[in-house]
C-alpha cells in the first residue's frame, strides 16, 4: 500500500492511503484509513434497520395513501379499467414505493455527482439529468424485459404463490423475494467493499469504453427489485399484466413502476445538486476519501439491510429463528 500526498483540512495534514486497486467510478483511488469502522458503522445501521423497519407502515400507511391520493381513490382493490389507467396505477404505485433502503443505497452513488464543475444552480441541475438519464434506462430495460415475460408466462408464475409449504411456511412468492434480494443485497455490499477499495471494481474495465456503464447497472438494479417485490399494490399490476397477455402493456407498466420508484429521488437529487452541489464538492474534495467512504456506507448499509431482512427476519416472522424485532414492526 503506497502513501499519496495528504490534503489539508481544517489546518491539520492528513494522509490518505491508495489501495492496490486502480480508480474507477466506485473506487476513487483514495480509500479511508479508518475503512474496517466504516464497513462496522455501515453493518450495523442496516442491521438497525432491520429491527426497526415496520413493512406495515411503509407499505400501508404510507404506500396506500400515495398511491390513493396520487389515483383519486382507493388503489387495493379496485379493478385497474383498460391499459391506460394501467400505465398511470403503476406510476402511481411506483411512487408510493419511493422510500425504501435500496433506492436510498443507489442514488448514494450519486454523491460524487453532486457538484460537478458547473458554476450556475441550473449547470449543476442540467449536468445531473445525465447520470438520471442513464439510471432511468436501465431499470426501464430489467423491468420492461421482466414485464414482458409475466405477460406471456401468465398466472403460473411464483410470484402467484401464496400457498404455505409444509417446511416452513413460505409461499413461492417469499422464497422468490429472499433469493432476488438476497442477491441484490449480496451485490450492493460488494459495491460498498469496492468503494473503499478493499475488492476490484467488478464494473472498471466496462467503464474504461464505456463510461455510462455503472449508472446504467445500479438502474438495472432498481428495475431488478420489482422481480422481487412483495409490495401488495405491485402484485395488483402484476396480475393485471399477467392476465392480460399483452406484451407491450406488462413492459409500460413494469417501466413505468420503476420510473415512479425513482422520480421523488431524482427530484430530491437535481435540488440538492443545484442548492448544495458546489458546497457538497467542495467538502469531498478538501478530502477524497470522504466521497469514498460515503459512497461505501451507502451500498454496505442498504445490501446488509437486504440480507438480513428479506433472507433472515422473514425466517422470524414465520418462528423459524429468533431475530430481534421493535414492538410496532412484529
């Protein structure tokens, strides 16, 4: 491990140690010295998370009256009339499930982007759009391909499943959320480990000719969630698409739910860029290896979230294993 010249903070000289690794879109080339607390600090949020996040909270009392507010009236239940009114139920929905770990985790990644080199509030907003952009094609691409198969496969997919086995007590649909998750989780905590340099970027060479790569994957992960997804409003869209067996309506609406899930992020993230932007780059800058370690807390925090929640407290909830759960998410 080399030494690179120390950035000055505050009147005090730091030095930043450079792993063996070369610098990429998730490893800048400055990894924090104190990497091991970041990774602990990191796991233990998402394992936090975990016993305190209550599903019926955020996908009822929040979810339901988004998407009912958004809708004009009561989403569950109520027979989606025509394509169309499919396409704006799965916008709708798409936003009411905008807060979860694993958006928060991959627009975390942004954070590099935040202040760019523009000097105007609007050259920062302008110069976000494209790393939106790429994001948006990407879960367009997974989610509009998994919309197309429900459409031709039909009913007789897992995620129909809500029967109980007899080892267990877990419906297809769950196995198929802890296995997609589980990966995703698996995923996003090897990008966290790449950040601070620890693993190789799995993304480096890719990136080298194609520097829109990486944004275009952590989107693919967003449209990958709805492989997975268990929200009860999305499994409303799914039947319909299902049942329906019209390719080009299960793609608009997959598409169109992974665009809602990001739209209040994307929002979120052009105001920061242009409010805060040039301050935020400011700050990474006095130390690289900030952007780093935020970069890595971000992915470690979101996928131990994942690993824990959908592939060991889902085993809890069904008196499999004891996991510590708060009172009001049990």
């Amino acid at each position: 491990m080399t030494q690179i010249p120390a950035t000055v903070d505050s009147g005090r000289k730091r030095s930043e140690s450079t792993d063996h690794a070369p610098p990429s879109f998730f490893f800048n080339g400055h990894a924090p010295r104190r990497r091991v607390l970041v990774i602990a600090a990191s796991a233990i949020l998402g394992f936090a998370l975990t016993v305190v996040w209550s599903a019926e909270f955020v996908d009822r009392t929040i979810g339901d009256t988004v998407a009912d507010t958004l809708l004009g009236h009561t989403a569950k239940g109520t027979p989606i009339a025509g394509a169309l009114a499919g396409v704006f139920f799965a916008l709708a929905t798409g936003v009411a499930g905008t807060f979860t770990a694993c958006n928060i985790a991959v627009f975390s990644a942004l954070a590099p982007l935040t202040g760019g080199r523009a000097t105007s509030r609007r050259g920062r907003m302008a110069a976000g759009l494209r790393p939106l952009g790429h994001l948006a094609a990407g879960a367009v691409v997974v989610s509009s391909l998994y919309g197309v198969v429900v459409a031709i496969t039909g009913t007789n997919m897992a995620q129909f499943d809500q029967s109980q086995s007899q080892s267990g007590g877990l419906s297809g649909r769950l196995i198929q959320a802890m296995v997609v998750y589980g990966i995703i989780g698996l995923v996003m905590t090897y990008l966290g480990l790449a950040a601070l340099g620890i693993v190789r970027d799995p993304l480096a060479k890719v990136s080298e000719k194609y520097p829109s790569a990486p944004m275009l994957f952590m989107g693919g992960l967003i449209g990958a969630f709805l492989v997975g997804r268990p929200f009860p409003l999305f499994r409303q869209l799914f039947r319909d698409a299902a049942e329906s067996h019209n390719v080009l309506y299960g793609a608009a609406a997959f598409a169109f739910q992974s665009l809602g899930n990001i739209l209040v992020m994307a929002a979120l993230f052009l105001l920061v860029t242009g409010f805060l932007g040039d301050r935020l780059q400011r700050w990474m800058e006095r130390s690289p290896s900030r952007t780093a370690a935020l970069m890595a807390a971000g992915f470690i925090a979101a996928g131990i979230f994942l690993l824990l929640y959908w592939d060991v407290r889902i085993l809890a909830r069904r008196d499999l294993i004891w996991y510590p759960i708060a009172p009001w998410a049990a």
